[in-house]
C-alpha cells in the first residue's frame, strides 16, 4: 500500500493549475481553480436544505449548483485517496475481480484534491439519472462500460481520455492511479461546456429524530471473498475500516459518514473483460430488494424500490413509511445479495 508524504500533495495542489494550462491550453477555458458562476435563484425558489445532504443551506449558489460525481480508484494500490470526506455522497459499488470502486457526490461542499480518478462502469447511468445527471468525471472507460451513461443518464461527461484540461498527474503516484482533480476545477467544466445544468433532486427524507430501533455500534459488510468493508459508530459519527485496515485519506485523518445506507442488489456478467479475464458485473439498481439504514448507533431495516431508471429509489420500513437519514453526509454501500450486512 503506497502512502505519499503529506507534502507531496501539497505540492500537487500548487501543481495543479500549471499542469492542466500547460498540456491544454484554451481561450475558451475557465480558469481551473475560479468557482463558476451559478445563476441565483429567486427567494420562493431557493431551498432550505441541501439536498444529497438535507443540511440547512448555508450557501445558495451552491445549493444551486449541479450534483458533481466523481469515479474514485479504491484498490490496495490506489490508497490513500482524497476528498471523499468532502463529498455529499459516496456510492461504493461492486466491479470485476470481487473488487469495489466508488462513485463520489459532491454540491453542498468543495474538495481541492479528489482522486485517485478512474475509469467508469455501467452501473454509473442508473445513479446518475437519480441527480438529474449532473457533472460525470472519470477516467478511462470501454465502449460497453460508458454506453448506459451516454444513452440515458443526462450527465455531462468529462472524460480524462478525451478532455485532460480539467485534470492533472500526481508526479508521486504511478499510473493508472495518478489522475486527479477538484471540485473548482469539474465545476468549471461544467460552467464552460454546458452552463445550464439542474441541481440534483432530494434523494432521502432526512430527520434529527433518532430512531427507537435496534442499537448497531458496528456493521461489516461484504462484497466478494476479497473486498469488505465496515463501520464503527463513534458516538457522533462512523468511522470506515476497509479489509480489515483502518481507511484513512492522504491527509491522515479516517474516513468517516453521518449515515450509512446498505442495499441488497443483484448484478450480472457483461461480455466486458479486463486484463486479468474478469468480466465487468453490471450492478443493477432498479426492482427491490432488503435495504439497512444506519444512523445515530442504530439501524432500521426495510426495503428499497425503484421501479425504472427514471424513478427515484425509496427506501421503507416494514410498516411502509419512508425511513429518514440524519441530516449529513452518507455512504451508499451497494452490497450483492449474496451477502448481507453483519451488525451489533
């Protein structure tokens, strides 16, 4: 596992700006750290909370602003990542060889370093067509593994391969896990190639009221014989620990979330096949199935549905009413349903 000095980031943070203007240089190219200008909305229209966090708005235009996703590298060799802890969301998600990859959400805050950024895959369109599409960055993509995005997820899709003005090489990280970005740097994509995009719709009901359910401290969760990961109720928040390790980010500091949701999914082989002759699983994100939703050191269990991709997912509880989230940041753990979640 390769951990860059501290340093090292920093000084890829004075790089960045340099490395993007000097492989690319554009007229037409905003500059890559300046915050887009989102048009304001009028006070009747202006939301009171954030929505992918249900958070009281501190900022409008940024609570105006596009859902940005970003594909984030989450194997041994892509560790310590960055700026998970300032996404809204963070979707992790099955891929070949039993390994997972992730899908980080952000709007309500910025990150100046995210990455390692890798490549997409199909379960991408499904997640999202939820936020309205939005701003997709990624890096690297088969035909087959891009094509659900480019057919129905209505994202702007940034594309490494095609577009490296709007990201930068870590001169300390060997490829395919040096590409990375910021959220100034995506948000001025998305400002200068498609300005008039939507914000993200509410995804979850979102409530301080804790719930008079079972306590869960801690829940593991499984994904293949290779890849688990779990969670540790600290009093105030979870804390991530991956295979066994404690998931710190390059700056030292754990991984942690408000809330972590858990749905059962199922998936199947596609005829894409990596280098090492595994076939690329499409997750599927539409039906139903189990869903567990922890929250304050506790857990509600229920299910999730969601009919087609043009539906949002809603999460119930046995009785059928919607379980709400703390307001905050959460996980999506996609677990495959061969496995379910392990909590106490």
């Amino acid at each position: 596992m390769r951990r860059p000095a501290l340093a090292s980031l920093v000084l890829v943070c004075g790089l960045a700006a340099a490395c993007a203007g000097a492989t690319h240089p554009s007229a037409h190219t905003s500059p890559p750290h300046a915050d887009p200008q989102t048009p304001a909305t009028s006070p009747s229209a202006a939301p009171r909370v954030y929505p992918l966090t249900g958070v009281a708005v501190t900022s409008p235009q940024r609570a105006a602003r596009p859902a940005l996703s970003v594909k984030i590298d989450n194997v041994g060799d892509a560790l310590p990542q960055s700026g998970l802890n300032q996404a809204d969301l963070v979707t992790d998600v099955l891929v070949e060889g039993g390994l997972t990859r992730l899908m980080a959400t952000y709007q309500s805050h910025d990150g100046p370093l995210i990455g390692p950024i890798r490549s997409a895959r199909p379960v991408d369109a499904d997640l999202l067509r939820e936020l309205a599409g939005g701003i997709f960055a990624y890096s690297g993509a088969a035909p087959g593994e891009i094509a659900p995005s480019i057919d129905h997820s209505t994202a702007l899709l940034i594309s490494h391969d095609r577009d490296p003005r709007w990201f930068f090489l870590a001169p300390d990280r060997a490829a395919p896990h040096n590409v990375y970005s910021s959220t100034s740097r995506l948000y001025a994509a998305g400002h200068a190639l498609r300005p008039k995009l939507s914000s993200p719709p509410q995804l979850f009901r979102y409530s301080s009221k804790v719930p008079h359910t079972a306590k869960a401290h801690s829940v593991r969760l499984a994904f293949s014989g290779v890849s688990s990961s779990a969670w540790t109720w600290t009093g105030h928040d979870y804390v991530r620990t991956q295979n066994g390790a404690p998931d710190r980010l390059a700056d030292g500091s754990r991984i942690t979330t408000t809330n972590v949701v858990v749905l059962s999914v199922t998936w199947h082989p596609t005829h894409i096949i990596d280098d090492a002759g595994n076939a690329d699983p499409y997750v599927i994100v539409t039906g139903s199935g189990r869903a567990w939703v922890f929250r304050d050191g506790r857990v509600v269990r229920g299910r999730w549905t969601r009919p087609t991709y043009r539906a949002p997912v809603k999460i119930t509880d046995p009785a059928g009413h919607v379980i709400a989230l703390r307001p905050g940041r959460t996980w999506l753990e996609l677990e495959p349903s061969a496995f379910a979640p392990a909590y106490r």
